[in-house]
C-alpha cells in the first residue's frame, strides 16, 4: 500500500464551485463504500487535488469503522506488484490480494496505456470487487476515452459509474487557499497580498503552494511582510515551481510525538477502570465501543491517556450539546446521533460552528438621522426609501441609487436602514459593501461554513448594499450575490442598493444580476454637496462571533424553508419612523399632484440633474 499523507483528509481540502461535485462524490463513497457511484473516476490535470481527495477517501475509511479495509496505490506500484507476481508465477494470489477490501483507490490511472497485461488484470480486479460490492475509486490526468490504447470493457466499467472533472479553482477560493496555508504556516499576509497572489496566472494550485513559499520565504529571511505591490515580481507569471508532492503544497514540517514508555501489565487496575468507564458512558447514553473493544484482549498501550481522552470527549460532547441548545440549534436532526458518539466528535465541532455562523447576528448601524432628518437629498429619492422601508409590500424593490456622490448615495442608505431599525428592531437587516460580502464570503469557504453563511444572510428583512460597482471585480460572489437575491425576493425582503453607476454601466458582471437590477427601480439621485447628513457607520455587535441565547432565539425563529416562507406573514409591518416623524407612503397620481406623484409599476430611469427639472424614462 503506498503511504498515505496524514496532511490530505477532507478537513484540509478546501471546496469550491470548481471541485465540489468531486468532494460530495469522494465523501459518499468514503461513507457508503460500493452503494453508489461505482467506480468513480477522477481527472484533472496535474495539482488540482485528484491524490489529497484519494488520500482524504483512505483516511475517512480507516477511521470510519472498524472491520474496513482500504488500499491506496499509483499505478506505478500496481504494475511493480503485477511484474513480480507474474515472474514468481503468482498470478491468481496478486488478483486474490485485493479480496476483501472495502475500497480500491489507484492514482495515475493514465500509465494503463500499452499496459495489455495490466488491463487485463486491473479489469478482473475492478469485477471481483463489484461483485463483491466494494468500492474502487480511480483518478487520472486525463479523461478515460483520451487514454490511449484503453481496452474498451475497462471504458465501458469507467462510463458505467460516475466520471468527474476536477477544474482550476476560481478566484475566490484560491483566496480561502491562501488564506488557510498561510495561518497553517504561522504567517500574516499583508491586506490584499492574497487576492493578488490569487490573481496570479498560476495553472494549478501546487504552483500556486510554489509562489506561497516565495513569499513565506522573504518575510521569514527579510523579517517584513510583502506588501501586494510586490507580489508580481516575486511570483513571476506562475512558472511551476518545486515544491513537495503534496497536492496543495507542503506548508509545514512533518511533526512527531513519541510515545511515552509501555505501562508494565497489570490487569485488574486498567480493566476496572475500563469496564467503570463503559458503564458510567453507557448510562448515559454514550457509545463506549473504543474503550469495550479493549476488554477482552491485551492491555492496550497508554491506557490511562486512552481513559483520559475518552472521559474529556464525553465531556466536550456535554458541552456541546449545551452550547446547542442555547443557541436554539435550528438543524436538531443533524445533532441526533453525534452528541452520543465521541468517535464523531470532530462532526459535532462541525456542526456547532455551522449553527454558531447562522446565528451569528449582524451589525447594527450606529447614530444618525432618519430618512426625514436628511437635508439636500432629492424628493423622489427619499419617498422611493421610505415606500420601500414602510410599505407592507414594497412596489419598487429593489431599489437602486447611483450618483457621483458616493457620501450621497450612502447617507440615504444609512437613513433607511436607520429607520428600518426604529420601526422593526426584531427585524433582521444587514449593511455591508460588495467587497465585505466577498471577504465574508471568502472567509466562510475557508472556515468551512458556506452553506450556513448562506442561511444567515437568506434571513435577512432588508439587504442594503453599496459599492454595488465593485461586482465587476469578482467572480463567485457575482453567484453568491444573485442567489442571495433571489432567496430574498422569495421571501418578499426588501433590496437596496447604491452605486457610482447605473446597472448598464457595470462591466463584467453576470446578466442575470444586472437584469434584477433594473427590474425594481433606478434612481440616478443628484445630491446637494455640503447638505447631507449621516453616513454608514456600522456599530460592531457585542456577540458578532458567538451569539447571545436571546439573540439566537430571534434568529431561529426565522424560517428554515422556502415552503414555510412563502406560508408565514410578512414579518414587516408599518409604524412610525421616529418620534415626530411622518411617514407617507408616495401615491400615484400626476406630476401636477403637489408632492403625490410617483412612478407605475413599469420600470423607470430617472436622471436628476436639478430638482425642477425631471426627466423620466420608460423603458421597454
């Protein structure tokens, strides 16, 4: 068996768009070895992770259960293997090696080419272990029909369960990459050192590991940081570099523990506490296999840290568990089975910082005025932010400004939130600027959290956004972004985003966002300099990283499901703005009607170059 890196599991392997249906595919055939997707076959050129998710599938299985067998092998030494079978005449005992295996993995699968004699064998292999419903999982550095000379029943086997092509990682998570090697490495990077790095040319992520471990280097040897202007010429253009066999790169040196001395035998002591221990765990609902698997053999090495380990990671499940349920932990079915099973503890971390990310609350705005305290800011504007912060069932939404002015367009979207947050504080609101949405985005994918991050901001009641132009500098959030949009509109939450541009004028950003831009309403909005009042300051929440229990109970009783969403009423209903405050929901009517005119529901560009002065737009 070739050895297995302790550094490639699932844990270490960061996902992306990119490799996500190879992760999800690799981790069920990890659980459930032959039930489905099999063989499953990966290809993908060189570094893009086909031996980190074959070693993370071994570890998995090792770990999982006891009784399960896995072999990981290149292709190299199974054809090493066959040759010396074949000189000793051992033909049938090489084939009968692999009987009994949960899971088969072989690496470079490509080197089969003019191999007659190794098809032939790997092809009677691959049908013995069918049969006997283990798993085989292959990867390649190409496609199974452009191996040359492939005999064409192992084609048809490879077509026969599920073939997946594993591309370069997109931006946003050779970012998350970066980001995680570099904490692994004991390293700070400079703001702006990763997305530079990122957005070096590189073909593959061990260059990418090549290029870190330039700049690793210089900060070490030099004692600064590398500031991002410097990431071009430090990098290059992302020539391969030498860097280890690690599929993402070898960030830090092999460390051991030695063991301490064996415990001289003395049975009754380590049995007694074994067995107490079993039962104690037992009456209270634990799994104890690990430590009743013991009693009856030899006395293991290192007992009593065996017994230590054991009683700590019951009392972290403890612990867990009433984290959970302090949070009000909005995935209960998810928690039924790993808070009992300290072999699953590392799931139970998982969940628990999936639950914590969900409920995490967001930021609140700080002081300053309301929507009728703002000065300077054009009629039209203000009762389009005040309709859609008001009305049970807002006509324009979203609602998009944009103006040269960005201290404008932000103290607008500042006054709404202000008052969206006078009028509903149970309400959930979030503020945040393209480029934050990215780096909590980027966050999330390294800490591992995505599909919480996601619930999270899916909760939200009013989504106000500015910097809406920097869209055009991204690549996954673009995905993020319009899903998060679509969720809300779903739930009927109201959008409002600000800008230095129209929609039209954004380049380089998905259609299907631009085209939710302009179907709500989009304001070009002409502030008076030296009038406006208010900004965006955001007051920073006590419990932004682990939320309080009244905090978490507000968030979990937001719905889990689309079904319950549509079903529930509109959380939002009017109310005063602020003491003293007059909210007047505009009125339809004509531009003659003194301060009741408003828009139809058709869309509309208003340019604003004087307040008397208007001109509208109908587009078709």
């Amino acid at each position: 068996m070739t050895d297995l890196d302790p550094k490639l599991t699932f844990d270490s392997f960061v996902v992306g768009p990119a490799n996500r249906l190879a992760s999800a595919a690799a981790r069920r055939a990890a659980e459930s070895p032959g039930s489905s997707y099999n063989p499953l076959f990966f290809y993908s050129a060189s570094g893009l992770g086909k031996s980190h998710i074959l070693n993370a599938v071994a570890h998995h299985v090792l770990r999982a259960e006891e009784g399960r067998s896995a072999e990981y092998m290149t292709l190299e030494n199974y054809l090493g293997e066959l040759t010396d079978a074949l000189e000793r005449g051992e033909r049938e005992a090489f084939r009968a090696r692999f009987e009994g295996l949960s899971i088969l993995l072989l690496d470079d699968i490509q080197f089969l080419a003019g191999q007659a004699e190794a098809q032939e064998m790997l092809l009677r292999t691959l049908d013995d272990l069918s049969k006997a419903g283990s798993q085989i999982v292959l990867a390649s550095d190409r496609a199974p029909a452009e191996i040359d000379s492939l005999d064409a029943r192992l084609l048809s086997r490879f077509a026969g369960g599920l073939i997946v092509d594993i591309a370069p990682p997109e931006f946003e998570t050779r970012v998350a990459i970066i980001r995680r090697k570099a904490a692994e490495r004991d390293q700070e990077l400079d703001q702006g050192v990763a997305e530079a790095i990122a957005r070096a040319p590189f073909r593959n992520v061990r260059e990418l590991g090549g290029a870190l471990n330039k700049v690793f280097a210089t900060q070490d040897l030099e004692e600064r940081k590398v500031g991002p202007e410097e990431i071009p010429a430090l990098v290059g253009t992302g020539e391969a570099s030498s860097v280890t066999a690690d599929e993402f790169g070898s960030f830090m040196e092999d460390l051991t523990e030695s063991l301490a001395e064996t415990v001289q035998a003395k049975e009754a002591p380590w049995r007694r506490a074994f067995r107490d221990a079993v039962d104690a765990a037992e009456r209270e609902g634990f799994v104890a296999d690990r430590l009743a698997s013991h009693q009856g053999g030899e006395e293991p090495e290192e007992w009593r840290s065996m017994l230590e380990t054991f009683q700590a990671e019951l009392q972290r499940l403890r612990d867990i568990e009433e984290e959970l349920e302090e949070l009000e932990n909005p995935w209960p079915e998810a928690a039924q089975g790993l808070l009992r099973d300290p072999d699953r503890l590392e799931e139970a971390e998982t969940l628990l910082t999936s639950v914590q990310e969900r409920q995490r609350p967001f930021p609140r705005l700080g002081p300053g005025p309301g929507l009728s305290q703002l000065d300077g800011v054009p009629t039209m504007a203000l009762k389009a932010a005040r309709q859609l912060v008001t009305a049970e069932k807002p006509e324009y939404n979203p609602l998009y400004l944009w103006s040269d002015s960005q201290e404008g367009v932000r103290s607008i979207l500042g006054a709404a939130g202000r008052s969206f947050q006078s009028q509903r504080p149970d309400a959930r609101m979030a503020v945040t600027s393209v480029e934050d949405f990215a780096q909590d985005f980027i966050r999330a994918l390294g800490e591992g959290v995505a599909g919480a991050w996601r619930e999270r901001w899916w909760t939200v009641d009013l989504l106000l956004v500015h910097g809406v132009e920097a869209l055009s500098d991204t690549e996954r959030a673009q995905d993020e972004f319009f899903h998060l949009f679509e969720a809300l509109k779903r739930r009927g939450a109201r959008v409002f985003l600000a800008a230095d541009r129209p929609p039209a004028g954004i380049e380089g950003i998905d259609e299907r966002l631009r085209s939710r831009f302009e179907g709500g309403l989009v304001l070009d909005v002409e502030v008076q300099v030296g009038r406006t009042v208010g900004d965006l300051t955001l007051l920073a929440h006590d419990a932004v990283d682990t939320p309080t229990a009244s905090e978490a109970r507000s968030v979990s009783r937001l719905w889990d499901d689309e079904d319950e969403a549509e079903a529930a009423p509109d959380p939002v209903e009017t109310a005063p703005e602020a003491p003293g405050e007059e909210l007047v929901e505009p009125t339809k009517g004509s531009p003659d009607d003194a301060g009741g005119w408003y828009p139809s529901r058709e869309n509309a560009v208003i340019h604003w170059p004087e307040l008397d002065r208007l001109l509208v737009e109908e587009l078709e």
